[in-house]
C-alpha cells in the first residue's frame, strides 16, 4: 500500500492536448491551482505527429513539385533535388519550437504545476502519477479533465507482425526516403501521405478497402481527388482488401491482395498503415473513478462534456467524434465558458469545418449532397471545376472543383466542398456566410475583387441546379 501523501490541487488535466493546455493556463490565471500531467511530449497529437509535422512536411513536397513545374511557368531551373534527411530536420524544428513554447508557457503561470509522468486513477478524485525516475505523486481535485488522445489502430491481418510496418508517426522520423510506400487506408492520413511521399520522390500505391478515396465524401470529390494523384503518379487500388503480409527479401514487403479483378501479389519496400486510432485509455484505470467508456474505449460524456464522473470531464479525440484539433480547442472553450464565465455551452450542434492538405486542398463544411439527400432534404446543388476559375488558370493550378449544397426552400447554405488551391480559405468564408444566414443570391450577386479566388463565388451560384 502506497503511502505517501496526496496532494489537494483545485483541478487536475490529464494531457497536454489542444484542450489541456489552454485550459489548464485558463484555471491557473483565474487562481485554481492547476496541475497538468504528461508521460510523453507536451502538444498532444496536432504539435507531436498530426497538424505540425505533416504540414510542415507537406510544404517542403509542394515546393519540390512546384520547383519541378517551374519551366511551366517559363522559369528554367535545373538539377531539383530531396534532400530527404534536412526535410525531416526541418519538422523536427518546427516541432521543437512549438514544444517549447508550450514548456516555457507553463514555467511562467502562476497556480500552475506542470508533472512528468503517467497518470492513472485510483479513486474517482484521486489519481497516481508514475514519475519517470521511479516513484509516483499522488494527487487529488474536485475536478479532473482527461486530454489524452488516441494512437493509431493496429488491424488484425495475417502475418503483419513479420514485417516492419510502421505508423504515420513513425514514417515521419525516417532516415531514408521508402523507394516503394505501400499505404494500406485511403483516409485523410492515407491520402496525404501518398501525395507527399511521391512528390519526396517514393513510388506510392494506396490500398483501400472500399470504392472510393475518402469514404466520407462524395463521390464526384472523391474521384477528382482519386485523378490528381494518378496523374502525379500515385497508384490508387479501390475494392482491395489485404489478404496475407510478408516479408520480401531482407526489408521489403509483400501484400497478398484481393480485388475486384482476381487476386493481386504487390511488393513494396515500406508498409504505412492508417486505417484508424484507438483511444489513450488502457492506462487510465477509469474503473477506479467510475468512468464509462464504449465498446471501442472512447470515453462517453454529455453535451456539456462531462463524463459518468461527476466533475471528470474528458476533452478532444479520447471522447471519440470528429477527431480534429480545432474541435478539440472548441472543447475548451465550452469547459471553459461553463466552469469558468457561468455560461451554459454545449457540443450539440456545432459546425465540423476541416480540410485536407493535399494540393489541391479539400476543404468541408455542413452536409454533403449524399447526407442531405439522405436525411431528405429539397436541395440545390451549385458545381464548377476549378478550371473555370480565373485565379487558378493563371496560377496554373486548376485541379479540383467547387460544390455547394443549397436549401431549395430557402435559399441558404448546407455545406459545402471544396477541391481546389486553398480550398480550406474558400470554404471558410462559406463557413461564415452559414453562420450568417447569407443566402447564396447574395453571394453570387456581390462585388468581390478581380482576380481572387472569392470571386469564383460569383460564378459557382451561378451554376445552381
């Protein structure tokens, strides 16, 4: 029996995520003595291997295409190359940076401790801190905040175990660029790696279980997307399922697969799988504060996100639901708001705008037109290719398209799509007409600058059908 003494705070976080860290700068300068605990890096998942690194990433494979496209442009530049090991060097600062911001943030808070280790409860407001030179602190509060997040989903498929497959987190700290990638999901991970891994030079195969790219989607978006990594060399196999994993030669890897055209035999030098993540709650011990979970471990809450634990709140991707970082920070502000301004915040109902980086980007917000048709709604659909749009011509960047989803009643948005050259900036000021109530006559009627990319507005409403 561990009998060292426990130590009262006012409010206890579990992880340094998106919520976590906010929150717990919010609390301490309001004067709860806040303490805040992490067993790995600071950041969660958005600083540490999602949002940071693969875009910082991504920004160095856009500017080899570009610079590859370059003659285009009527620029003539030779001998372009990857220097795979200063790209990774380049993330790796980024993310350090950002680190250690987070650290030295924390260092100036008054009210605010920040622990080392790996928490886990021992009572509904008790939990044990494993420190990671040995021993433990024990720590109790009227209320605690679990930001733990998730880590990817390992698939039971025959013989995985004798290869070396890696995570998304782990192809991004590799030494050597893979000659062959083989992507086993057709995500939004999945997708934007193969773009990037083939522009970084890999030769790329994506392989996805069902029959399209991006299951969320419709089709018409999934299958320009599916067309500009094809055309950029990407190998896109829909209808595929993996069959049997082994080993070829001393590091390579072969995939037994079954498609829609018989049985396929497909080699590579690097298997990357993203087909899902798992929540970060095996270590918790949530039994011993009562805490319910569902059948996939993602702790259940209410719309104001508190669990079955009166006064345990669980914040960002551990909760399940959409899994992006700025869903996570809206998380905060409701916890924040209730706890903290008297207010009354809830989760139901809040917009899920987000947006894939691939180049084009995907930018989404509302209904697509397959989940409006399928909740019945009178829609009106507004559609055009991005070769239509002045500023994409003259960039040269006129892959993609843009489609809106309309009310045929009233005139107002219900979502949208946008598969074009910032795609994520066009949607969001979508996103604010919704929030608006602007209907889309006034968008298709109002005065945007010549040549923008807003200006396709115009032009997109004037295409309803």
């Amino acid at each position: 029996m561990n009998n060292d003494p426990v130590e009262p705070f006012d409010a206890l976080i579990i992880g340094v995520g998106q919520s976590g860290k906010p929150l717990a700068t919010a609390l301490a300068k309001k004067g709860w003595r806040t303490a805040i605990i992490e067993r790995n890096q600071v950041g969660g998942s958005c600083i540490n291997y999602g949002c940071t690194p693969t875009k910082t990433l991504l920004s160095s494979a856009e500017m080899a295409f570009q610079a590859r496209r370059a003659a285009e442009f009527g620029i003539d530049i030779a001998d372009i190359g990857v220097d795979f090991k200063a790209v990774i060097e380049r993330k790796d600062k980024v993310v350090q940076k950002f680190r250690d911001g987070i650290n030295d943030s924390f260092a100036e808070t008054e009210n605010l401790t920040f622990i080392q280790g790996e928490a886990r409860f021992t009572a509904p407001r008790e939990i044990a801190v494993k420190l990671p030179a040995g021993g433990q602190r024990n720590l109790t509060a009227n209320y605690i905040f679990i930001d733990c997040g998730t880590h990817p989903k390992k698939p039971d498929l025959p013989g995985l175990d004798t290869v070396s497959w890696v995570t998304s987190t782990e192809l991004m700290d590799a030494t050597e660029l893979p000659e062959h990638l083989l992507i086993l999901g057709g995500g939004y991970i999945g997708v934007e790696f193969s773009q990037m891994f083939r522009r970084f030079g890999s030769e790329v195969t994506i392989i996805e279980r069902g029959d399209q790219l991006l299951s969320r989607e419709d089709k018409d978006i999934a299958d320009e997307l599916t067309k500009i990594l094809e055309d950029e060399g990407v190998r896109v196999m829909t209808n595929t399922s993996v069959e049997q994993v082994s080993r070829s030669g001393d590091n390579g890897v072969t995939l037994a697969l079954k498609t829609d055209k018989g049985p396929v035999l497909l080699t590579g030098t690097k298997l990357l799988v993203v087909t899902g993540t798992t929540p970060n709650t095996a270590a918790l011990n949530l039994t011993a504060a009562g805490i319910t979970t569902d059948e996939h471990g993602f702790i259940q809450v209410n719309d104001k996100l508190e669990t079955s634990q009166p006064g345990v709140y669980a914040l960002g991707d551990i909760k399940g639901g959409p899994a992006f970082t700025h869903i996570s920070y809206d998380d905060y502000r409701v916890v924040k708001k209730n706890l903290l301004e008297g207010g009354d915040a809830s989760i139901v109902g809040r917009p899920v705008p987000y947006t894939i980086f691939t180049d084009p980007q995907l930018g989404r917000v509302g209904l697509s037109e397959t989940e409006a048709r399928q909740q019945g709604k009178s829609i009106k659909v507004a559609s055009m290719p991005m070769s239509s749009v002045a500023r994409a011509i003259e960039t040269n960047r006129t892959g993609g398209l843009m489609k809106v989803i309309i009310d045929a009643d009233t005139d107002q948005i219900l979502g949208a799509a946008i598969l074009g050259m910032e795609g994520g900036e066009v949607m969001t000021m979508l996103q604010i007409a919704m929030m608006g109530n602007v209907t889309y006559p006034r968008l298709r009627d109002a005065v945007f600058a010549h040549p923008t990319l807003a200006e396709a507005l115009n032009n997109v409403f004037s295409r309803v059908e």
